[in-house]
C-alpha cells in the first residue's frame, strides 16, 4: 500500500520546471521563487516530490522545499 495520494516527479531546467503527477496531467511552472508557491499550491497533501539532481538548477526548488516547516 502507497502512503502517499499521489507521486510527482520534476523534471527542472534553467527557466522552467515540468511536473509529472502518478494521478494527475503535465503542469509547468516558473523556475522561481513565485513558481515554487503556484506548485506548492497545487500539490495535494500526502505528496511524494521527486527530481533528478543534474546540473544546478534544481537548488533553489530543493531549498524552497527544506525550507517549509
């Protein structure tokens, strides 16, 4: 049994990030600050976020998620 409603894996480049949800469609959002809050918004609760570490532009995505107590 899954513990989470649903998997999302990111595929994230210089200007963008593509979301791929297990249930849910294709969404992409700004690599930015205000594009970490509108995916952060549209995450159910019970998520598992998944992302490959190539290159550096996936930083800011990861430390955005640390951050949040």
């Amino acid at each position: 049994m899954n513990k989470y409603k649903e998997t999302f894996g990111v595929d994230i480049s210089k200007a963008v990030f593509d979301v791929y949800g297990s249930e849910s469609r294709h969404d992409q959002f700004v690599n930015a600050p205000n594009g970490f809050d509108s995916f952060l918004k549209a995450l159910p609760s019970d998520s598992l976020v998944v992302m490959e570490t190539t290159g550096y532009y996936h930083y800011r995505l990861s430390q955005f998620f640390a951050s949040i107590k």
